[in-house]
C-alpha cells in the first residue's frame, strides 16, 4: 500500500500571538496553540484516519504519515484547518502532502514536503481586514474584526475574546502544563525537581507586574531564541523513527532548559503585598522561544538559556538570542518586532551567541537605524577623518564574549564605579 507524508505548519504565529498588545490576550493565544498543536492536533488526524502515523507534533508544526487515498489525505489536511478556525476563529494552518518511500532518507522527504508546504502557504491569500461602516464597530482590542460582544467597557471580537476567556492567569498552560506528563508545564517541572517554591497563584497579571519587581522598577526583557541550523540537521536524519525521535528531544530540551534557568535565576518576588514570579513565557517549543522577565534578570536569564542549551543540546546544536530590554509600558508587538531583528543579527556569529539593545524611546523599533546613531561615528561631536570609521560596540557577541561582557559588569558594580565616569568611556 503506497503512503503519503503529510506536513502541517501554522501560518503567521507572531501575527495572531501578537494581535494585541495585552498580557491576557497574548497568553491566551500561546495556550490555545500550545493545546492545538500538543494535544487536539494529533486527536484530529487519528479521528480522520486511525492507521495514520504522527512523527512529531509540537512547535507549531506537525508531520504525519498515512495511507494513499485521496480523498483520505485530503480530508486529514481539511480536518486540521477545520479545527484551528473553530478553535481560534482567526488562527490557521496549512497542510501539504507528497508521497512517502520508505526506502528512500526520510529527511530529504520532509524537505520536498516543506517546499510543497511553502508553495501552499504562499497561495494563502492574506486575510483581509474588514472595512468601516457606519453600522459595524470593529473590535477595540485588535482593531481588525468586528466586534460581536461586550467585555467590561470594550467591544470586542470573538478571536479576542476566546484569547481573553484562555489567557486568565489560573488558566496558564505554559505554568500549569496543557496535561502531558512528558511536557509539564514550570509548575510541574518545578515540583518534579522538588522545587516548591512555585505556587498558581504567584502568576503576574500583566508586564507592569513583571516591571514592578525589577530594579530598578519598571523595565522588562523580552528574550526571542531559535536554535541554529535545526532543518539542516533534520535533513540529515535517515528513518522516520530517528526523525521522530531527535524531534522530541529537541522540544523536550529547549523546555528543559529554560524551566531550569528560570529556576536557576528568577525566583519569586513580592510586589503589592504579593508574591509573583519575575516572568511569563510567551511561546516555547520545537526550536523557537519568547519569553519576558524582569528587566535586572533578563541578561542572566538569557545567558543560562544559552550557555545551557549548548551544554546539553545533541549534535552540537547550538541557540541564538536576541534581547531588548525597556519599559514594561514599551508595546510588546514593538519589542518582539526588535527582539526579532536582534535575533538575526546574533545569527550571524555562528554558533551560540546573543545580541541586546537597550530601547528608551517610543519610536525606537529599527535596530540599524539606532546603531548608526548611536553607536557608530556620526554620534560625535567632533568628526573624525573621512576615512576614519568606529563602531562603539562588538555586538552582536559569541556567547564567549558575552559571558566576558557580564563577568566585567559584575565587576564594576562590585566596585561600585560611577556611570559618569562609564558614560564618559
């Protein structure tokens, strides 16, 4: 009997993840595809076609081998879309399917399958917005649909107010777990270490939160990690079980790591006669990670994750790492948009290796743009030779330097060095 090899992908995560600027309708968004894509995805496929096989199923991705029939494979593809439309309203995933050889390296397949993937995803047109009419209100949370209810003194939308209803703090599925016993949430991951400092209720209800138990008060970091050459690897990968298999490690390891680190660095702390944990995790899973701490933690937070992962990732992985530190009122879509930009130029050392700034203004969301203003000669106000060029800074920094950059900073503080004197540096 002939195969195909199906691949799913979520179209435009940071998009919907990132449609609103609040703490509440962010995390409701990670828990409903962090549900979707470990729990209710796999349940679909199998519900279409029990003697399909699923490889893996988390990241936002997804691969599935079953057998040849059209009408099968399309309904397998069908279902899963279904399913995240009913789910999220605005949410979606794409599926695409070639046929599978079994004799042939399973990871050449699943690149062919990717390209077909992409070539479905591009199809896609992009959702259009709604236009305004003098009887329609669109949704005061995102501004992108029309609102359909009310909430406190908001209208809103359905997509947000399912985010809103999943995105309460009790209800946190990066804290608590989506109910696997192999992906605990911190909670439990916590508890399985005999850590039981951690408690439900020590969950922050938003960034101000975060900000306030930082010092000094009212700055966060927004940490944005991928790792280094994950499809290369896989590609490399001959059976379908080995596939399988270094695609669980690889989820299992990046929650690992970061679970410890945050043990490791952030412990609890109290704000407004409470006690809150100093971060959230916006996404975590297969090769990517989004997290916010507070702003005093985030440079030892993001330097754990990393030096970590290289420790104990197979294969001589390694993570990449982009962080913006501002204040906890700074739009976080503005913060991911610069973490990104920061991530790519980390990318660019090789191997494991971190990129930061440091954002004070509004409308400082282009990182070339404030490096050249910055950080370069044209901030002088004395202009050096024509052909005279200086650049103030080595970042992006190897994770070498930048534990160097770290152990010297510690240094200044212990001695308490004035910043006048540094500023004057």
């Amino acid at each position: 009997m002939t195969q195909s090899l199906i691949a799913f992908d979520t179209d435009r995560i940071k998009d919907y993840v990132f449609a609103t600027g609040r703490l509440t309708e962010i995390r409701g968004a990670s828990a409903l595809l962090e549900e979707l894509n470990l729990l209710k995805t796999e349940e679909t496929i199998h519900d279409v076609c029990p003697s399909a096989t699923v490889v893996y199923c988390n990241g936002g991705s997804a691969l599935a081998v079953a057998p040849t029939t059209d009408v099968k494979i399309k309904h397998i593809i069908t279902a899963v879309e279904a399913l995240y439309r009913r789910e999220t309203v605005t949410a979606t995933i794409s599926g695409a399917d070639i046929l599978y050889d079994p004799n042939r390296p399973f990871g050449e397949q699943v690149r062919e399958a990717a390209i077909e993937l992409r070539q479905v995803k591009d199809e896609k047109p992009r959702e259009a917005r709604v236009p305004v009419t003098p009887w329609l209100r669109i949704c005061d949370a995102c501004g992108q649909h029309p609102a359909s209810c009310a909430d406190g003194d908001q209208f809103i939308c359905k997509a947000c107010r399912i985010k809103r209803q999943k995105g309460k703090p009790q209800r946190n599925v990066f804290w608590q777990g989506v109910g696997r016993t192999d992906r605990p949430g911190f909670l439990g991951a916590a508890r399985q270490a005999g850590d039981h400092r951690w408690r439900d209720e020590q969950l922050p209800v938003d960034l101000d939160d975060i900000g306030a138990v930082s010092s000094p008060p009212g700055y966060v970091g927004f940490l944005y990690a991928d790792v280094n050459s994950m499809g290369k690897k896989l590609e490399t990968l001959k059976t379908r079980d080995e596939y399988a298999e270094f695609a669980d490690k690889a989820d299992k390891l990046i929650r690992d790591v970061v679970h410890q680190a945050l043990r490791r660095q952030a412990q609890p702390r109290s704000v407004r006669r409470r006690e809150i944990a100093p971060f959230e995790i916006l996404l975590m899973g297969g090769d990517d990670l989004m997290l916010v701490t507070a702003g005093d933690l985030a440079v030892s937070v993001a330097l754990d994750i990393v030096d970590s992962y290289e420790r104990h990732a197979p294969h001589d992985l390694t993570l990449s790492l982009g962080l913006v530190l501002a204040h906890a009122r700074f739009p976080i879509y503005a913060m991911h948009d610069l973490a990104a930009a920061l991530l790519k130029s980390a990318k660019k050392v090789g191997g494991s290796a971190l990129d930061f700034a440091v954002i004070t203004a509004v409308g400082s969301r282009d990182l070339e743009w404030l490096r050249d203003e910055a950080l370069t000669d044209r901030s002088f106000a004395l202009k050096p030779p024509k052909d005279w060029r200086y650049r103030l800074t080595q970042r992006p920094y190897s994770l070498a330097d930048f534990a160097k950059l770290c152990y010297h900073a510690r240094q200044l503080q212990a001695v308490r060095f004035p910043r006048s004197q540094l500023q004057a540096m």
